[in-house]
C-alpha cells in the first residue's frame, strides 16, 4: 500500500515538473501571449512601423472571403474586443491574395495577387500522398492605399512574382519569382525600378527577409541533388507547384555576395525572421518531430550554432515576426483552436 502511494506520488511529482519544463520553454522569450484571431487560416503577420497595426492574409469565410484575402489589424482594439473584432478587409476581394507588408510610409501595403489573371479563387491543385504549394502564375505585386485602391503595381511579367518584403531602410523590395525559369530571389527600388536577380542554384528560393540594418537577406530553400529530385522538382514546377517538405535556410548580402547556409537540420525549415539584433534568425522547423506536420519555433545564430527552442505548444506554431522596436512577437499557431484545423494569430512580449 505505502509502494503503491509511493509511486502515485513520485509520478504526480514528474507531471508538475514535466509541465513546469514544458512552460518554461516558452516563458525563457514569450510573455503575456494574446490571441488576435479566432478562425480560418490566418497567417504573414507583419508589423506598421509604429508596431500598432498588423497586416496579414486570412480565409475566414466569417469575414466575407472565399480564399486568402489581406486585411489590416488595430493591434489595441483586438486585444481588447477579441472574438467580436473584425479587421479591415485591404485586398479588393478578386483572385487570390499572398504576402503582404507595409510600405515605409506605414500607411500604403504591398501585397501579390492574382486578380489581373482572373477574378476568381484559383484553383488548388493536389497530388495525393504529398504536401505541395502551389505557385499561381497569375501572381503579380501591387501597392494599395489604406482605403484598398491599387495606386501601383511594380510587376507585370509572365510567371509567379509574390513574397514580396519591404528594407528596414525603406529602399529596397525583395521577392521571389519565376521570371528566369526558376523560383530564384530578385531585389529592386523600392517604385519597381533596378531589378537584380540574387540567387542562381536549382530550387525554390524563397520568404525573403531583410536584416534590421538592411544589409543581408534570410531565406528559405530546396536544393534537390539527385537525379530523380531534380526530376521531380522539374515536374512539378512546371504544373506550378513545390513540395517544401526538404529546406534549410540561407542567409545572402542584399548585392547577391556571400551566400551561406544556416541551418543543416533535415526536412523543413522555414519561415525565417531575423532577431532585432541581426545575429539570429527565428524560425519554424519540424527537423525535431517523428511527424511531419510538427512545427515549433526555433532560433539559430546566423552562423548555424546555438540553436534553441522557443515554442513548445500546440502542433504548428510559424510566421514569426518581430515588431520594429523589438518588443513584440507576432506569430500564427493552432492552439487554443478547439480540435479544428484553425490557424490563428498570437502576439506576446518578446525577452531576450
């Protein structure tokens, strides 16, 4: 009898040890963590340059959309009414949206869409047995005043042009596009003007961000190096699709000199974002898990050494992005999201 109490006790005391470990993962970075969304697919969070706004992409047919649509977000009032807010719908509701950000006037958006090929929500395409993106062609980079009026659009050739981010400097746009035969990183001006192709090597090259002193880029990327994964990727680029199940993530100057790879983790590692201080990147990774679908937070120095765990809840946790002044983290998770497949934004004070 005293054995058995013995033992229920030793395993009560491992649990409360167990989730005291489990909680300290994210408290060591992440405090007063905030959900802004509650339902669809909501996700590419990114700050105004006065850290009181987001502009992200979501699907949530509550709010009036059938496929991803890019809508603004007053930082305060979401905190404070919650499931009762409803954000600013930006995009003009044709075609499919992707990737926005504000401009450097912190009032004027960027965002890919696919509107001028049709209005209507591409079709998905799928391949059964594997998890694929699909790279529409029709995609093509506008800028929008606050009122959702397309003012600029800064490219117009054939092929995928999206993943467009704004230089903390305010004079430089990098994107990624298909224009060369493959998803390579291009940069220009920030009015679409100077265009300069950055990376050259066979894969998909790809969510480009800029260092806080504007000098280098983050990105993630495939490198297929077999016969048959190149075959494949081929393939599949042509029918417009990638498989991002294989990425590490690189770091290159903003002129298209030095590029370097960070991580050498194994599957994929993706959504990079560099720390505040230019010296470490945030990331999502499932290199950890037995399970594919397993993401978590990550951070790395940018010379691939001293990786930690930031996240820890949930099974998806990706998008982070840090406020300009450093302070805040916005990121999307599937916690809290009551056994659906919601994907939903969090915002939480970041500690170093």
């Amino acid at each position: 009898m005293h054995k058995a109490l013995s033992l229920i006790i030793s395993i009560f005391l491992l649990n409360i040890l167990f989730a005291q470990v489990s909680d300290s993962i994210e408290s060591r970075h992440l405090r007063n963590i905030t959900q802004l969304t509650f339902g669809g697919d909501n996700a590419e969070a990114y700050f105004s340059p006065n850290s009181k706004n987001l502009v992200f992409q979501s699907n949530n047919k509550k709010w009036g959309v059938e496929c991803d649509q890019i809508f603004t977000i007053d930082i305060a009032k979401a905190k404070k009414e919650r499931e009762n807010y409803v954000p600013t719908k930006l995009s003009n509701g044709l075609g499919r949206t992707t990737c926005s950000y504000f401009m450097p006037n912190g009032k004027d958006i960027l965002y890919a869409s696919t509107f001028k090929g049709s209005h209507q929500c591409p079709t998905t395409v799928s391949v059964q047995g594997k998890y694929l993106w699909s790279i529409y062609p029709d995609y093509d980079i506008f800028v929008a005043n606050p009122k959702g009026e397309i003012i600029k659009r800064l490219t117009d050739s054939v092929g995928y042009d999206a993943e467009a981010t704004v230089s903390p400097k305010g004079d430089k746009i990098v994107f990624t596009s298909t224009r060369s035969g493959d998803l390579e990183l291009w940069i220009m001006n920030i009015d679409g003007s100077g265009l300069k192709q950055l990376t050259f090597d066979l894969g998909y090259d790809g969510g480009a961000f800029f260092s806080p002193d504007g000098s280098k880029l983050v990105f993630r990327a495939s490198r297929p190096n077999t016969d048959s994964a190149i075959a494949e990727y081929k393939k599949l680029l042509l029918d417009g699709l990638v498989a991002p199940t294989n990425m590490e993530l690189y770091v290159i100057d903003t002129n298209g000199q030095n590029l370097k790879q960070v991580t050498n983790l194994g599957k994929a590692n993706w959504a990079p974002f560099f720390h505040p201080s230019g010296k470490k990147i945030l990331f999502s990774s499932n290199h950890y898990s037995s399970k594919g679908y397993a993401f978590q937070l990550f951070m790395i120095d940018i010379d691939g050494n001293n990786l930690q765990q930031i996240s820890n809840q949930s099974i998806f946790n990706a998008f982070p992005m840090f406020s300009p002044d450093g302070k805040q983290l916005i990121f999307s998770s599937n916690r809290n999201n009551n056994g659906t497949r919601d994907t939903n934004l969090f915002i939480a004070d970041w500690v170093d």
